[in-house]
C-alpha cells in the first residue's frame, strides 16, 4: 500500500511539474536556487516546489486538513533529504536497476491498470507527465526498497526461542483483535546530549498538546512527524499486536478507540500514538496449498523479453508433443528448482510473486501455462496437484518468524535511517523569506 501512494505522489509531482511548464510567462519568474546539499548533490528550490505541489494534491485527495505552508516546507524538504542520502548510499554500495529491470516493473505497473506499456504512456503523456521522468522516479522507488531490504530486513535476527514463544502466546485456533494505529515521530539523532533530548520531549509534549485540544491528527503528522508515513497522515493500518513494533504492542491494547497515548520513548525518538479503530479478527482458515512446478527464462542483456517468450512458447509446443516436463525443466530452466526438475512442491498463497499466482491459479491439474511474465522473466508453469489443510507446524514456525520480522522492521529501518542521516553532510541554504 505504501508503494502506491508513493506511486501517486509521483505521479502528482510529474503532472504539477508539466502544468507548471505550461503557464503564461507574463509574470517575473524567480531564479532557482540551491536550498539544500547533501555530501555531493544538491536540492533546488523549483525540485522542493515540485514536490510540495505533488503532496498538496496528496493531501487533498485524502481529504486532509493543510498543515501551515511553513511547516509542510520544512517537512518535505527533509524528506527528500532523507531521500537523497539513502539513493546516494545505494549507488556507493552498487545497488542499481537496469532498464531490464525498470521495463518489467513498468509492465506491471500497466498491467495493473488494466493497460499494455505503451498505452500506459499514451495515458501519463495525456496528462501531461513526462514519461522518462516518470521512469527514473520508479527507478528511485525500487532503489529504496531494494536498500531496505538488503541493510535491514535481510539482517533482523530471530531466534528460536522468540517463536517458541510467539507460538505458546498465540491464542490456538482463537480470534485476534486487529488495531488501527496512527503516530507521529519526533526523531532524536544518534548520541543526542541530555539538553537536545529535552528539547525534542518538550517539542513532542507540544505536539500532544495540540492533539488533546482538538487538531486533526494527519493533518499533525503530515506537518511534524519524522517518520516515511507522515504524509499518510502516520497511519500504520489495521494490524494485530504482534506486527506492532514492541513499543506500540504494550500500549495499543490497554486504549480505547480516539485514545492518545502518553508519550513513548524509543532509541528512534519520541512517539505520540493514537488508537483509531479496533476489530475482532476472524481465526486463520485452512488454506489451498498447490503443487507446482515451472520452468524459467531470465531476462538479462543477452537475452531479450521477446526471445525469452519465443523459447518458452518452442518449449510448450514440445510439451503438447508428449515433451517430458522435468526433463525440459532440467535443460532449460534459470531458475533454482531446475535439477528437481522445475518442482516447486507444495505452495501456499502468497509464497509466490502476483502475476505467478494468478497464472497457476487460473490452471487446472495437468495443465500447463502460456508463458507467464514475473519480475523474475518468463515462466512455463504446471500444476500437479491440490489440497486444503491447516497449516503444518513448519509453516506456522515460518508465519510466526514473519509476524517477528515486521514487529522489528519498521523500529530497524528507522534506526538505521537515523544512523544514515547522521553520517551524511547536509547544509541547508534556505531562509524564511525564499
């Protein structure tokens, strides 16, 4: 869900960007300027207003009250600050994306709405956003979230010991109430003095106060929070306790709905939590499981999408001729699964990517796909068999080790973000009167 409305916020910003292109001139334009520099790159004004234009249009949509023009300035400005210290950090640590890489995202994304790639560009160009801008800010999206994964959720430790007790705490067969949280973060840098600390406490009791009195809350965190979903109006959605960070877990369930609770303290900062709804969760169902096997072709710069296609449909006409799955598997499949012939054994939903899912889905017993197109490359995929059951105690090890992860994820990612921040050189070179 975040990803789409970052999406949209791109969007926003590209169509207020070519609006902008398209105004009279009558009147005296002012001269862009730099506002601000992190390590070797800048900011300029004209890319902060672009910005600000794009969450204006956000905010409207969702029907959130507008924060002081000031304050929304300031907030944007050092988001995108944050936002160029973790692009910068990626390229030194060769995080790229190709354009192999960047067409099938776009692809997706098309097919999403409904649209082949091209008519997906006649669309954007209809409302006058510049199709290549709009590609390089997808580009920076799965940056990020390749950063993410890689200095953060691919290095949160969870023991044994924790999922034996997530497990012995979960109620057997039993519902879980879900709580839907909003916050606003008052960030604190790493080794802040006593005096800086007290000062962040006072600026978030102030925030509070606000709040107690009245103040729209997304309207709050869209002008003050720190955190990546303040322009959300800092809410988490609905989600149970155990895939609350620690924090919020011990608080959220002692509160009522429309509760402000006290502040918390974190290593991150300090947190002003609301609890805006709760509901009782339904007991986890038996599930279909599908045994599936495919074959792979990657897409790489030897080997385009069409020719990868073309190989697939030369491989499935082998099979219609009484061709040997695993055997093709074996000999022509990019994939891991390969020497097991393509055998992917036995799937629950959501281990596989969307469009893979739909695909095998969609099949019946024996039967075999078209190619299939995923972020991976084009897929031959069978399905062999299905069955319905409660989940084994390996895949309820595994689903509690996941609901363990995104406890940890977001106070991980806001700490290592903090750690980031800190270690960049950034001067900011803006005045009260730009």
């Amino acid at each position: 869900m975040k990803y789409w409305l970052s999406l949209l916020l791109c969007i926003a910003a590209l169509g207020a960007e070519a609006q902008s292109a398209g105004r009279p001139r009558s009147e005296p334009q002012e001269a862009d300027r730099i506002i601000a520099v992190i390590n070797d790159e800048v900011i300029t004004l004209n890319e902060l207003r672009q910005r600000l234009d794009s969450v204006v249009s956000q905010l409207r949509r969702q029907g959130t009250p507008l924060p002081p023009a000031d304050q929304l300035e300031r907030q944007m400005l050092d988001r995108m600050v944050m936002d160029k210290v973790q692009v910068q950090f990626a390229k030194e640590n060769g995080i790229r994306i190709d354009d192999g890489q960047l067409d099938m995202a776009l692809n997706r994304i098309a097919a999403n709405n409904q649209m082949t790639l091209a008519q997906f560009r006649q669309a954007l160009e209809k409302d006058g956003i510049a199709f290549p801008k709009f590609r390089e800010e997808i580009r920076q999206e799965i940056i990020v979230a390749r950063l993410r994964e890689r200095e953060v959720e691919n290095k949160l430790l969870i023991s044994e010991g924790e999922i034996d007790n997530y497990l012995a705490g979960a109620s057997a067969g039993g519902s879980a109430e879900e709580y839907q949280v909003a916050h606003v973060l008052v960030r604190s840098p790493e080794g802040a003095s006593p005096e800086q600390l007290q000062k962040l406490k006072t600026k978030a009791e102030q925030i509070l106060d606000r709040l107690k009195k009245g103040e729209d809350f997304a309207q709050v965190a869209a002008a003050y929070s720190d955190a990546p979903d303040a322009l959300q109006g800092g809410n988490l959605g609905f989600r149970t306790v155990d895939r609350l960070p620690n924090i919020f877990a011990e608080a959220v369930p002692k509160m009522q709905p429309g509760q402000l609770a006290p502040i918390l303290r974190s290593p991150n900062g300090f947190h002003i939590l609301k609890l805006v709804a709760k509901k009782g969760g339904a007991a986890i169902p038996a599930v279909q499981q599908t045994h599936a096997r495919h074959i792979l072709v990657k897409v790489n710069e030897v080997v385009s999408e069409t020719e990868a296609k073309r190989k697939l449909q030369a491989v499935r006409e082998r099979l219609e001729h009484g061709g040997d799955f695993a055997e093709l598997a074996r000999l022509y499949s990019q994939d891991g699964s390969a020497p097991k012939g393509g055998d992917l054994g036995w799937v629950y939903p959501g281990d596989t990517v969307p469009e893979f899912e739909r695909a095998m889905d969609a099949l019946k017993i024996n039967e075999v796909s078209q190619p299939v197109q995923s972020m991976f490359g084009w897929h031959l995929i069978q399905v062999l068999e299905r069955r319905v059951q409660d989940a084994s105690d390996d895949r309820k090890r595994s689903i509690a080790r996941q609901a363990l992860r995104e406890r940890k994820s977001d106070e991980a990612y806001q700490d290592w973000l903090r750690q980031l921040r800190d270690r960049a050189y950034v001067e900011y070179r803006w005045d009260d009167q730009y």
